[in-house]
C-alpha cells in the first residue's frame, strides 16, 4: 500500500485517486477504506492510504495535479 500525506492546501480525495489510481471513479472506495467522505476537505498533514491492488504509479503526486 502507499500512504499519501496530503501536503498541499485544495487537495482532494478525487485528485488523489486520479494521480494514484489512474480513474478518479476509486474515490469513493477509497473513501470508505479510509473513513472519510468523499466531500470532506483534507487537511494538510493528513494520511490517505491507497491499497496496492489500486495503485497504477507509486510516483508523489506532484502540487500540478491539485487544479486538474
């Protein structure tokens, strides 16, 4: 599994399963794997948790994916 730790502000749960995922429809699972609401706001300095199964890069999600 990878842990992202969200570290910009405007992060959210849908641009982090785009970058890691490949398909930003894995938000809600990965909604529920972590306990959140898929309209909850992150908070800098939060953990999301991305099950290996799901994971298409292991690459950072780099600040430029944030306003996609």
């Amino acid at each position: 599994d990878i842990i992202h730790r969200v570290t910009f502000p405007g992060e959210s749960l849908e641009a982090i399963t785009a970058w890691y995922t490949g398909d930003p429809a894995n938000a809600e699972r990965l909604a529920r794997i972590n306990g959140l609401e898929i309209a909850t706001a992150l908070r800098t300095g939060q953990n999301v948790r991305i099950p290996r199964y799901l994971l298409r890069t292991s690459k950072p999600m780099p600040r430029s994916e944030i306003a996609k």
